[in-house]
C-alpha cells in the first residue's frame, strides 16, 4: 500500500509539473506572436506580382495601342511616334531613349519608368 501512495504521489507531482511546463510553453508562444504581430508578411505576393507586370510595358515589342493603354500622359500620336522611332531606329537599348521620340520628354519618362522595359 506504501509504493501505491508514493506512486500516486509521484504521478501527482508529474501532472503538476506538467501544467507548469505547459504553461510556460504557452507564455513563450504567445510572447513570440506578439513580437511577430508587427510584421506585415505579404499573402498573395503571387497576384501582387501579376498585376505588376500587367502594367508593365515593352517598348522594343509593344503596339502603339498597348504603349497608349499602359503608359501615362502618352496618348494615340505619341504611341505611334514610339513606334515610328523604333522601326526607324531599332530597338532601344535604355529607357532613357524614349527621350529622343519627338514630344516624349524627361517628366512623361519620370511618371513611366516603373513600367517600362526593355528585353
């Protein structure tokens, strides 16, 4: 009967300290996602980047109706003097060429060098 109370006992203490282990383990969880909390983790980065390089253009490929629907400030004239450009002068090798289209200047190149690309 002895070894039964000592069993018991012992059986007692491990379920005490068990909970107390437990405890413990859930105060570090919780401490660590609240140190995570501020971090903002992107969850669809997969469509944020699709929808990215749908607005981006190639100007060495591009129509002049694609040119006009996806770069601001460039309307239908403007479109095809890129394309004119192009065809007469080859493909552009820096974005900074667009420049030397007649009515493309520095502040329509500064609105679109985000979705201008060049391969």
């Amino acid at each position: 009967m002895n070894i039964l109370k000592k069993l018991a006992f012992i059986l007692f203490i491990c379920t005490l300290s068990g909970n107390l282990l437990a405890k413990d383990t859930t105060a570090v969880r919780q401490a660590v996602v609240e140190k995570n909390s501020a971090v903002k983790i992107p969850t669809d980065t997969n469509s944020t980047t699709m929808a990215h390089k749908a607005q981006l253009v190639n100007i060495n490929t591009a129509s002049a109706a694609e040119i006009q629907e996806k770069l601001t400030g460039i309307g239908e004239k403007k479109a095809q003097a890129i394309v004119d450009y192009r065809t007469k002068n080859g493909n552009f090798t820096h974005i900074d060429q667009i420049t030397a289209v007649s009515g493309i200047g520095k502040a329509t190149l500064e609105k679109n060098h985000d979705r201008i690309i060049l391969e």
